[in-house]
C-alpha cells in the first residue's frame, strides 16, 4: 500500500529507513521505492557522499548525521523457483494493490556526529544510537552548513574519524566527494585548509595507485 510521508514531513525529503547495523556508527538504510512511497527519493538524493539525518520514530531524541558510503541492489525474487511476474511497475500496481515488490536498494551510512536536543551539532563520536525503522532524510543546504557551524566557527572534526575506520569504506574517495559540498559555503578563511585536505588524499591515492 503506498504512502506519502513527506506529506507528514513537509519539507524534508524521506529517503528510507534503518533495517540495520554493522556497529556503533555503521547502519544499512533501505530506500523507498513508488510501491511505498508516492513520491520516493531520487537517484540523487540518496547519491554517494550525501549528508543525511536520522530522526527517531519513537522519540524527540538527538538527530544523527551520517553519510552514504556504499549501496547494494538485492532482488529477492531471483532466488525463487517456480514462475514470477513479468508486467511491469504500473501494471502491478493496477492488477495487484497489495504486492510488495522483492527488488530493494539499500545504503550504507557512516555516522559522522548529532544535533542534540537543543538543536546544537557536534562531531563527535555518538554514545547513544539509531533504532530499526527510524525514518533517514537528506539534509538541506541549510542544515548541512548548521551542523558545521560549533562554537561560532566551522569545524569539520570527523573527518579523522572516518579515516580510522577499521574496516575499508572508500574514506579517502568519500572525503573528496564532500570537500566540493564544503567549498561552497565555508568562509574564504577556511578554503585553503580545505584545498590543502584535498590536496593530500589526491596525492596519497596517487602513492597508492603508483601514478
């Protein structure tokens, strides 16, 4: 049965829901499709280094910040015997209200920081965590220039963290795709600090790459 959550969330752009969790900061989203939502997110908005937000289902709790690292297509119903469907989207919806569709998209996100409740960012490692379904929107432009904004001056404190993940994560890929987002709205003062990040990670995929 389709929905319209962003009737509820004027405003703010659902992309899916948590379903679950590789560790503390590690979290598998998956991602509306037409059948369950009237209005699901695009391509871009899920796209790989996206900044997000996770609001809780259940509570008025902090909001947590993340951004998608990776994606997995899985069809479910590939692995069946026997015979499937072969009508498309439009037509299942007609003929078949009640079908859930097995082809799902999820991403994975890396959370970098929270707002807590009184609505101030931080860029530190969370103690508290995600639940299974709570709702995952991309952030505005706005909302992506509050959260680096601490103490009057902006920071970007987790990109160390995200270079000492233990497991691989295309970090350094990840933190070129943002560098750009950044660029945008940080204060000219602070630009060369990221050319210079920018800089360093080009060189040392190049030192890995052997030019």
């Amino acid at each position: 049965m389709s929905f319209d959550s962003n009737s509820l969330n004027k405003g703010k752009k659902l992309i899916g829901k948590i379903i679950r969790s590789e560790n503390q900061i590690l979290y598998w989203v998956q991602v509306y499709n037409e059948l369950e939502q009237s209005n699901p997110p695009n391509p871009e908005d899920y796209a790989f280094g996206n900044f997000v937000k996770i609001e809780s289902v259940t509570s008025n709790s902090v909001q947590h910040v993340g951004l998608i690292n990776d994606t997995i297509l899985i069809d479910r119903d590939t692995l069946r015997a026997g015979p499937r469907l072969s009508i498309n989207q439009e037509q299942i919806q007609t003929f078949f209200p009640e079908f859930i569709d097995e082809r799902i998209k999820i991403v994975r996100i890396i959370i970098i920081g929270y707002i807590d409740k009184n609505n101030i960012p931080n860029h530190t490692f969370p103690e508290t965590t995600p639940n299974l379904d709570d709702n995952v929107y991309k952030m505005a432009k706005d909302e992506i220039i509050n959260f680096h904004i601490i103490n009057n001056d902006y920071k970007i404190a987790y990109l160390s963290q995200i270079l000492q993940m233990p497991k691989p994560i295309f970090a350094k890929p990840l933190i070129l795709s943002i560098i750009p987002k950044l660029m945008e709205f940080f204060p000219e003062n602070k630009k060369p600090i990221l050319k210079l990040i920018k800089n360093n990670i080009e060189f040392g995929l190049k030192l890995e790459e052997g030019f």
